[in-house]
C-alpha cells in the first residue's frame, strides 16, 4: 500500500465517469487528444472489449485516470493522468497497478507506455516506475487528413 492510499479508492471508470475523465485529460499539458480520443471513439473502443479504463476516485470526484488497450499480447496505457493537487501520493503509481494486474489476469506479462520526447516530467515517472526507454524502436503514424481543431505533432 501506498502512502496516501487511504485518501483514494481505485476503481473501473464508469460511464458516467467519462466526461470527468475528459476533463482531466484536458486540463493537464502532457496528456495530447486527438480526433481518434474523442468520447465517442474511447467508448467504442472500451465497449469492443479491448481495452479498459481505470479511475482514481476521492469522495465521488475523479482525480485521476489511465486507459488501457491491448492485442492479446501486449498491454497498452494511454492518457494516464493525476490531477495536480493530487500528484506525488502515490495514484499515478496505483493506476498503473490496476492496469497490470489486469493485464496479467489474462495472461499479458509485457506493457508498452507512449510518452512525449519532450514531457520530461513524465519521462522521469515511468523510469521511477521501473520502465524502460526502448531507444531500439521508432515509432510510426499513418493517419487520415486532420480534422479541424486537432493537434498535429
């Protein structure tokens, strides 16, 4: 258990957690949402089966969140996100828990994590975690025209 644990309850994301999920998501510079982010494309996605969101809960208010996927042979988390007043009490490290546990319940032992090259913050979260750059990778993205509004990079 976590210091702090005691002030926070992790959980499954409810339907009707998603738009505060949305609004934290928003709120924090390190977490980039697309077109294919959008509410109704997250809510298809966690109906296919595919993938799960967890909620990091204080007295009914969402304080934190992550979003899960995977392929049957590898776990991916999405969007984790602590709202600020809460950082640094253990809820990011919580969620991330939550999801692994998850994931090796159905046999997934290896979990990848996207991060900005430039988000140093959470550069220096995940390797506190005991995760690793792979610097043996590059990653490539195909995607249609953007819509309007979205944020390219």
């Amino acid at each position: 258990m976590h210091p702090g644990s005691n002030l926070y309850h992790i959980r499954p994301c409810r339907e009707a957690d998603l738009g505060a999920v949305f609004a934290l998501w928003r709120q924090l510079p390190g977490i980039v949402l697309r077109t294919d982010d959008s509410p109704a494309a997250i809510e298809r996605f966690l109906i296919q089966g595919r993938g799960s969101a967890w909620v990091a809960d204080v007295a009914g208010q969402v304080v934190g969140a992550v979003l899960m996927g995977q392929d049957g042979r590898r776990g991916y988390l999405y969007h984790l996100a602590v709202a600020e007043l809460w950082q640094r009490m253990g809820i990011g490290w919580a969620l991330v828990e939550a999801v692994l546990e998850e994931l090796a319940a159905i046999g997934i032992s290896r979990s990848h994590v996207m991060v900005l090259a430039d988000n140093t913050e959470a550069r220096a979260f995940w390797e506190k975690l005991g995760w690793r750059e792979r610097r043996d990778l590059m990653v490539y993205t195909r995607a249609g025209e953007p819509q309007a509004g979205e944020e390219v990079r």
